[in-house]
C-alpha cells in the first residue's frame, strides 16, 4: 500500500476508532445515590418587575448503573417552601398554584442522552416526565452533570410556560398587576451517599431505656 493511500485512509481510521470507543463519561459507573443538597428556582416577570422563587428543600434519587445512559430516578419540592422575598407575593403564588391541591412538582427521569463530554463533566438531555399543578408532560432538559469528590451534580435551566401546566391565575386587581406565563427554571442538585428520596420519612427515636 503507497504512501498517498495511508495517508488518505488515516483520517477514515481515526474516525473509526473514536466512533467505536464509548466516551469516558458513559463507561463510568454510577452509583445508586441520594439528594444530598440541592436548590430549585424559577426567573419571572410581572407588572411590577422581574424577580425569583427560590427553594433549597429538594429532595431525590437515582439509580445506578454500569454508565451514565442507564441512570434513573426522581427530584421534587414542594411548592409552599419557595420563597420570592415578598410574603403578599408568595402568599398569591400559592393560591395561582393551587399548592393545597397540588403540594409536589416533580420530575421523573426515564433516559440520558450524552452530548458531549470532557473530563469529568458531561453535557446530557435528560428526557422523563414533569409535573406541576397536577398535570404531567414529557419533557427533554439540557442538564450538565459533574463527577466529584462528594457526588453527582447535575445542573440545568430551561424555559416554561405555567399555562402549559394549568396555570392561569396570573393576575389580580383586574389585570393591574400580571405575572409573564414564560418563566426560566433553574435546577442545581448534588447526588450522593446519604441524604433523602422523596417521600422519605426521617426514622423514630427510640425511647431511652430504663
């Protein structure tokens, strides 16, 4: 074989050799893990201004798996710990949400598609189920995931509209002061040994003896 024809085969090589082998990203094992620290907020606009709701009470889990395509698992808040700054706002933020009815916002992770990866972070659309004010939708998010000392982070924010979710008391006062139905949402969330699964019910004391 000449010289000019290797050199014309070598690109078609090295493509075949990086499409072949796995990522590092996908070939590390995750580990069966839970919300060890996390926070769950959403950018909005309304007549009065822009502003955000905030909570840091998430919790979550995930299922491991011999790579990062096989993780499953959950994260939910509950709606009456987000926090604007403003009590008359979050008090109408509570009744626009029904949040009596509908406590818990949740998502549901059914796949991870890898994008990219480099070192120890991988670019990833998570794709599940999310559901807000009772209703349930299937999404796909754009989420970083990072692999550190003390878990899994994975991070993320991606636009909504609450009408889509059956939110539509958006304003008060006859229109005069109105919420933008189009919000951003933000998700920063830690997996790792410890912490709780939604749902979880924090064990009993024992009773001291004697």
């Amino acid at each position: 074989m000449n010289a000019g024809l290797l050199r014309g085969l070598a690109p078609l090589v090295v493509l075949g050799i990086a499409v072949s082998v796995p990522s590092a990203a996908a070939q590390r094992v995750i580990s069966s893990a839970n919300v060890v620290r996390g926070s769950l907020s959403f950018d909005a606009k309304a007549t009065l201004g822009a502003f955000t709701g905030t909570t840091s009470t998430v919790t979550g889990s995930m299922t491991g798996g011999s790579d990062l395509r096989d993780v499953r698992g959950q994260v939910e808040a509950q709606v009456n710990t987000f926090k604007t700054g403003n009590g008359l706002r979050d008090k109408d933020m509570m009744k626009a949400m029904d949040a009596d009815s509908f406590p818990t916002m949740r998502f549901e992770l059914h796949g991870v598609s890898l994008q990219q990866e480099s070192g120890d972070s991988a670019v990833v659309s998570l794709s599940g189920q999310l559901t807000i004010h009772g209703v349930t939708r299937d999404v796909s998010l754009p989420a970083l995931v990072r692999f550190g000392k003390d878990g899994v982070q994975v991070t993320g924010s991606f636009p909504l509209n609450v009408r889509d979710y059956g939110v539509t008391r958006l304003s008060k006062m006859l229109g005069a002061f109105k919420m933008n139905p189009d919000i951003v949402v933000r998700l920063d969330v830690v997996f790792g040994p410890g912490g709780s699964s939604p749902g979880a019910v924090p064990a009993s004391t024992p009773p001291p003896s004697g």
